[in-house]
C-alpha cells in the first residue's frame, strides 16, 4: 500500500506552506513505457492538485541504462500525452524534464 507515502506528501505539502518559494517540494514521475502510462499519471496527478495545484511536477523521460534495457525509451508522443493528462487534472506547473532523453518510437 501506498498510503503512507499519501500521507507524508500531504504533510510535506503543508510544511512547504511556510515556504512557497524556493518550491519546498517537487514531484516527479519516471515515464516507463509499459508500466506509467497517462492513466497512472492521471491518479498521480490528480492527488497532486487536490493537495494544491501550484505543486511543480516533472515528467522525466525513461532511458534503458543498465537495468531495464530491455525497454525503449519514453517516447515524445507518450511524454507529451502524460503532459496533457496532467495538466488536464488541474496541475499549472506541470513540464517535460530531460527531454533530450524523448524517443521516436512506441
């Protein structure tokens, strides 16, 4: 279960009240193709907003490095949907990251 790491977030999300800028907290997800798809980025991101949609999100591109090589890379179509997705649940500072790693392919 992940409900502890649910609540330790929400905590985080209130200390960082205290402190809006630099930002206290930045959330990423690993966009693993075949494994976080926009539907789970939907429910990440969801959560996210709920706690406060100025929360900075970063969607970080996948690269087959020593494990996983078995995988292709985070392509730019499924990077650019996730996007969408999770701006669609209310995140306004949702944004690529590492993009330079962004496929062509699946």
């Amino acid at each position: 279960s992940n409900k502890r790491t649910l609540e330790n977030f929400r905590l985080l999300v209130e200390y960082g009240r205290e402190r809006p800028v630099p930002p206290f907290l930045v959330a990423s997800t690993l966009l693993i193709p075949g494994y976080v798809d926009k539907e789970e980025v939907s429910g990440i991101a969801a959560f996210l907003a709920s706690l406060d949609p100025d929360i900075p999100y970063a969607l970080l591109a996948f690269h087959p490095g020593f494990a996983m090589s078995d995988l292709p890379p985070t392509s730019r179509r499924h990077a650019e949907q996730c996007l969408a997705e999770a701006k669609a649940q209310g995140l306004k500072r949702a944004r690529l990251g590492n993009v330079q790693l962004l496929g062509n392919d699946y």
